[in-house]
C-alpha cells in the first residue's frame, strides 16, 4: 500500500510561510536559522524533522555555528507542520 502524498506547511511568527511536498514522509516540524554576519547581511537555514524534540535538539549546533562562522547574531525558530491534500 502506498502512502498518502501530502503537502506541508509551516508559518512562522514573522509571517514566512514554508511549503513542503508534495511528501509522503512523516515530517511534523519546520527549523529555521536567521543568522546575522558581521558585514550586516544575513543567511538562513532551515530544515524539517519527525518530531519536536528533534527539532529542539538543532538548537545546539546553532551555538556552535555562531561562533565558528562570525555570526553577530542568530534567531532559532521552529514551527508545527500543517498538512493539506496533495
């Protein structure tokens, strides 16, 4: 039996909304890196997980990156994922 195909959705507090899919994959959250580089420009990462806690635990790394990479600042963000019907 195949999965149910599905697309993804996440929107995040300043109003950025993600779209994920379509996707058969269990994902259940969206985390996005909003880093800020010593020149004033910025890069984002983002990525998605099975579960919150997984979610949560990309924090760490973010720590880490700040300081190897030079960033002046960073905003750590997760959202739930909503589905809808591919």
């Amino acid at each position: 039996m195949s999965k149910k195909r599905r697309y993804l959705t996440a929107t995040m507090p300043d109003g950025y909304v993600k779209r994920i899919g379509p996707t058969a994959d269990t994902f259940t959250h969206y985390w996005r890196i909003v880093a800020t580089l010593e020149n004033g420009k910025t890069e984002v990462f983002w990525g998605h997980t099975r579960s919150l806690a997984e979610a949560r635990r990309k924090r760490a790394p973010a720590d880490e990156a700040a300081r190897s990479r030079g960033w002046t600042s960073f905003i750590f963000e997760i959202a739930e994922l909503s589905e809808e019907p591919a």
